[in-house]
C-alpha cells in the first residue's frame, strides 16, 4: 500500500500556532467526522502533539498514521486513515 502522504486527504486540518490540548480535540472532532478509509492531513507545529498525543490517539483507535518533520518550514504534517 502506498504511503499515506502519496495520497489525496479526504480534510487538511491547520492547528498551526495552536497549542496542547487543543490540536489533538480538533483532531479527534475531525476523525470523528471522518468516513472509513479517509485520510486526514494536519499541520502542526506544536512538538507534544505531534509527537506524543496525536500518535498515541492513533495507536489507541488503530489509525495509520505517518509523521513528515519539516525542517526548512519548522512544523509536521501528519496523515492519519480512518480504519
């Protein structure tokens, strides 16, 4: 299967300047909405967030999820599919 990022998301979500706990609500919110099979992309730049609560939500719920850093631009994005 071909890497989450090579593919069109379904909503991009940009909590860029926001800070815990609210990316990770918007998120959720977001999934929830979400139809089996969706991707979602999100713009984060907060660190907790993307590497700590987003990918253990996924974990929890059983999501794919992939994390791209990137430098040059200082924030994230996240892909997260929608089992």
């Amino acid at each position: 299967m071909a890497e989450l990022k090579s593919q069109t998301p379904a909503e991009t979500l940009d909590v860029l300047g926001r800070v815990c706990p609210y990316p990770l609500v918007l998120t959720k919110k977001a999934m929830e909405k979400m139809a089996s099979g969706g991707i979602l992309k999100i713009l984060c730049d907060a660190p907790a967030s993307a590497e700590d609560t987003i990918p253990r939500y996924c974990e929890k719920q059983g999501f794919k999820f992939e994390s791209h850093k990137l430098e040059d631009k200082g924030y994230w994005e996240l892909y997260i599919q929608k089992t």
